[in-house]
C-alpha cells in the first residue's frame, strides 16, 4: 500500500515537480525568448506560491504565481493559480486559466508532472465551471453609447444587452453618458445564477448649459469692397464738348439770319423797303446772326477754357465722380420785338 507523503517529505515532493518542471521548460525554450535569471526567479516564486497555496493562504499565493508565471510559462504554475483563484471567489479568471492548461498540447516525451497538471486543472474546472453566474445589462435608451461598470471594471460596448459571466456575489452596476444622469444598480448573484437588469438613463437639464455650444453651421457671409471705378479720362471733358456743341449751334444760327438778313437787305436798295414789315424783319434777322455768332463765339471760348483746365482740377482734387458732378452748361434762345439770342449759366 502506498503511503502519501506529508509534512516536510510533501514540500520537498512539490518542490522537486516544481524545479523539474522548470528546468525541462527551459530546456525547450531558448534563452532568447527566456532568460537563465527569469526562469532561476520563476522558479523560486512558483515554490513559495505553492507552499501558500497548500497552506491555504491562496490570497498571498495568487500575488506570487501570478508572478512566477510573467515570467516563465508552466502548466503546474497556471494550474494551481488557477485553483487559488477559484477558491477566493474569482472563478471567471480562475476557469480561463484552468482552461489554458487543459488545452495546451504536450509532447510525447513532455513530464510526468505536465500531464498530472492538466488532470488536476480538469478536475477543479469541472466543479467550478457550473458555479459562474451570468448577467445581462441593458442601458434604456438603446441608442444611448453609455459607460457602464461592473464593481469598477468597465464593460466592453459589445457586451451591453449579451450575456456575461460574472463571479457570484454582489455587484455594483453603474452607467454614465454625456447629457444623462449617472445611474446605478445592486445586483446580488448567486452561484450559477441567471440575471437580467436595465439601467435607465435620465436626461440631465442642467447638461445643457455645461455642454459646449456646437458649431454653426451658418457660413458667414463674404463681404467683398468693391473700388469705385475710376474715373474715364473723357469723363472730365464733358462740360467742354457741351460748350463746343453750343458755340457751334451759335455760329451755325449766326450764319443762317445773317443768309436772311442779307437776303431781306438786298430787298431794301439803300436801306428802303417796299413796307415797314421787310424793314423789321431785316433788322431782326441781323439781330438774330450778330447774338448767335456771339453767343457761338462765347460757347468755343468756354469749351477750351474747360478743356485746357479739366485735367489740372481733377489732378488736385481728386474726388470721386459722385461727389463732384461734371458742370453742366444751360443755354436758352430767346426772342424779342425787334431783337434774338442766347441766354445761358453753368450749373
């Protein structure tokens, strides 16, 4: 009948699986991937978290297997930090890792000690698989991409509305959005239990004032200057070309009566005419021709004066074309009893 070891021949039992099972783990690996010194610490962290570990002490057993095993992989390592887990409460972590032993393939010639890892992991995560609670979390509104935690942890976006495995126990349930009230639930879970909660999300008035004002969307209208036009370089000669077209008039008339009066003349030898009528109408077509050559006289002197002295004005002063109208000569004929002209002013 076999004896099972105890006591002091027991540690040395774990110890010695342990060292072996380092020491053929680092004989497949090379020492590029790791190091002599991470396994030698591996090594020795790993027997200190298994003496905890079956001293039942698995809280302090957990900080040094979990150690043990950054720095050097072994099933006998991850399948007892796997127990210990299970057993204070975190069963969700603690199946995964038993389940990474489970599944990991060994070879032919692997250790006797490899092969009994992954019979006890398979055991323990057969007896804990069933205890893992499952809860569904739903955030009302729907549409609403809430930050929701579970006892501080944050719960990924594609697990809202899924079911997630969660260690039994009481757990806070709390959600946040922008422009919503916080909410928040207790859930209690029991071993294997099946929950379904909403959280509802309330909108917060006062989110409002605090939110930044977004961007309009309005563009803002382009105001373009546009420079007066300048002014053409004829625009200043225009009271001069009026004053040409006038004195021409002028001497145009002038010339006319004149053709009359000497008509009318050479009906009167010697200054006398048949009748009165003739005589009067010799004088005033005389009239006419000597006011209109002079008013034609005086319209050509006003066209030069404007001409020569248009452009010296408007270099001095130099307005715009609304401000300083073109000056604008009015002429007029007139007739009277026995006399004709041209009356005219600039304005």
């Amino acid at each position: 009948m076999r004896v099972a070891p105890k006591g002091p021949r027991l540690q040395r039992v774990v110890c010695g699986a342990l060292c072996a099972t380092l020491v053929l783990g680092a004989a497949r690996r090379s020492l590029a991937d790791d190091q002599a010194e991470n396994v030698a610490a591996a090594r020795t962290l790993g027997i200190e978290g298994v003496q905890l570990a079956d001293a039942g002490k698995c809280p302090e057993a957990i900080e040094k297997l979990q150690r043990a095993e950054s720095l050097h992989h072994a099933p006998t390592i991850l399948g007892r930090l796997g127990e210990c887990q299970v057993a204070v409460g975190e069963i969700v972590a603690g199946t995964e890792n038993l389940n990474l032993v489970v599944r990991e393939p060994l070879a032919a010639t692997a250790p006797k000690v490899f092969h009994d890892a992954q019979d006890r992991a398979q055991k323990v995560l057969t007896a804990a698989t069933p205890k893992i609670a499952h809860l569904i979390i739903r955030i009302t509104p729907s549409e609403t991409k809430a930050n929701v935690t579970v006892s501080g942890r944050p719960v990924p976006l594609a697990l809202i509305g899924a079911d997630r495995p969660t260690d039994p126990g009481t757990h806070e349930v709390a959600a946040t959005a922008e422009g919503y009230k916080p909410a928040s639930a207790t859930v209690t879970l029991v071993a294997g239990g099946h929950q379904d909660i909403t959280l509802l999300l309330e909108k917060d008035p006062n989110a409002a004032a605090t939110l930044p004002a977004a961007p309009s969307t309005t563009p803002t209208p382009q105001v373009t200057t546009v420079p007066p036009a300048a002014p053409e370089s004829e625009g200043s000669h225009t009271g001069a070309y009026v004053a040409f077209g006038i004195g021409g008039l002028g001497l145009l008339v002038g010339s006319v009566t004149g053709g009359l009066a000497l008509s009318k003349a050479s009906d009167c030898p010697d200054k006398v005419c048949k009748t009165q009528s003739d005589l009067d109408s010799a004088k005033t077509m005389a009239n006419v021709s000597t006011v209109s050559f002079g008013a034609g006289i005086v319209g050509v002197a006003v066209g030069v004066i404007l001409l020569l002295t248009g452009n010296k004005t408007n270099a001095e002063s130099p307005a715009s074309p609304a401000s300083r109208p073109a000056p604008r000569l009015a002429m007029q004929p007139w007739f009277g009893l026995n006399a004709a002209g041209v009356s005219g002013s600039f304005q």
